[in-house]
C-alpha cells in the first residue's frame, strides 16, 4: 500500500478497497517433498496485481532455475515439476503459469479485473507475525474502517468444524470468484460464495444450464445424498481438459477438498 495511505474496510464479504498504487504479491512455490514441506521450498512464480488510475492490471512473473530473479512472463509457461507428495510417492506435473490475458478468467468481475482474496474474513485470523492481520494493519496504519472482532472464514482444515462449514469455505474460496454474480461463470446460474444462503443457487438440485460432457452424464449438479450421482464433485475428481474444475491450473485432484466436498453431500438428507 502506498506510503500515507491505507486501505478501506468494506464488509467482511467484500475484498478490502485499495488506493490507487497497491500492489498485490503472491508468490507460488513447492516444497520437494510434501512430507517435510518446509524444507528446501522453491519458487515458481510470481503474480502481481497492480491498482493503477484506470483500474487494476494482472502481471504474471516466472523464477529462474536459480531462484535469484523472476521476470516479466506475459506468455505464461509450462514447467515440469517433480516432488514427492504426502503418502511418499512420487509425482511429475506439467504446470501451467498463466498468460496475462488468461489471468481474466478468475479474476474478472462485470468489466473489470478485481482482487479475490483479500476480504476482511480471510485476513481475519493470525499472521505471520504472531498477531492478527486485522488489528495489525489497522496499527500500522494500512487499514481504516475494520471493526474489532469480525467473523472468520471456516478453516478447511479444521476437524472440529461442521461438514457444512468446512465445505461451504472451500467452495467460497477455490471456485465462487468465477461461479458468482457478475464473474465468469456466472452463466452457470452457481453462486458458491460463503454468504449465498439459497440451496438451489448452491446447485443442490439443480440442473446444469449446458449439459455437455463435463456434465458426465449426471443430471445435477449436486444431488443430496449421492456425492457419486453430483456433476459438482465429478468436475473436481477429474483433471481432464474439458471436465475439469477449475478450468485453468489444475494438473491433479485435491484429494483433501474433494473428500471433504464429497462427504458434505454425502450427509445431505434426500
């Protein structure tokens, strides 16, 4: 964020507004072997979004061999990665680093190219430096607005939590930027985000508005009680061009989101 400037709270639902000159930075990287993924972990690549006067412009980056600088990849790449995964066995990918243009497919929003991450609810929890993100940027001067206690996000990962929760955050965060209003499969008629409440925009018995193969030959796009039988969880399950969700940087399966997906359905009551 610019010096002398800061960021303004919106809602907990809605990507904090910044000032003309913040830039966002997220750095992708992988560890070589997932078993001990802090150790030896290697950068990739680079993704800036910059909020410039006539609106925010996206700016992928990819790392040399050498991790000593990343430069400017309007093209994209392909990468050939190799590490060892959490069950110990061996995995090669072809990853894609999108192209500039490609970078429009999540993160456009009606006309516009928009931040996706950045809500008060995702930063609501601690950060890196011990403290919560929220009360720290506020002292520090980079955030005006926020109000003192705002309700988190459900943590995937967290056990202790509801089915219903820890799915609902994992449809909210990997796939309702583009399956929303106004974003790029809005024409879907899915609303996946964490505030949508109606069960039929949810998919739950709904029928897809283009039945093709991505469909696989379900008539739903979740069917309560029958995670199989779902369009949804079918989509996830499949890394095949043409089927799979999300279209663009899936070269495997989530199987940890996948089963959490699967089991929230799976619990539905017909």
């Amino acid at each position: 964020v610019p010096e002398g400037e800061a960021a303004a709270y919106r809602g907990g639902e809605d990507v904090l507004d910044f000032p003309v000159g913040t830039v966002l930075i997220k750095t992708f990287a992988f560890a070589p072997d997932l078993r001990t993924p802090a150790e030896g972990e290697r950068y990739r690549e680079t993704r800036l979004l910059i909020h410039k006067a006539d609106g925010w412009a996206a700016y992928p980056y990819v790392w040399n061999e050498g991790e000593t600088e990343a430069r400017y990849a309007p093209a994209g790449a392909w990468l050939d990665l190799a590490y060892t995964d959490p069950s110990g066995t061996p995995v090669e990918i072809n990853y894609r680093v999108p192209n500039q243009n490609q970078c429009k497919t999540c993160h456009q929003l009606g006309d516009a190219i928009a931040p996706i991450g950045p809500k008060a609810r995702n930063l609501s929890h601690e950060g890196p430096l011990g403290v919560g993100q929220i009360e720290d940027w506020t002292a520090r001067g980079m955030l005006f607005g926020a109000p003192g206690n705002i309700d988190a996000i459900a943590n995937v990962h967290d056990a202790s939590l509801s089915l219903d929760a820890r799915a609902r955050a994992y449809l909210d965060i990997n796939c309702a930027h583009c399956h929303r209003p106004g974003a790029t499969a809005s024409n879907s008629g899915l609303d996946l985000r964490w505030e949508q409440k109606s069960p039929e925009a949810l998919g739950i018995g709904k029928r897809p508005v283009a039945a093709g193969r991505g469909a696989g030959g379900h008539l739903f796009d979740i069917v309560p009680g029958a995670p199989d039988a779902s369009i949804l969880t079918y989509r996830m399950a499949s890394a095949e061009p043409g089927v799979a969700m999300p279209e663009l940087g899936k070269s495997t399966v989530d199987d940890d989101g996948l089963d959490i997906v699967r089991r929230w359905i799976a619990q539905m009551r017909p």
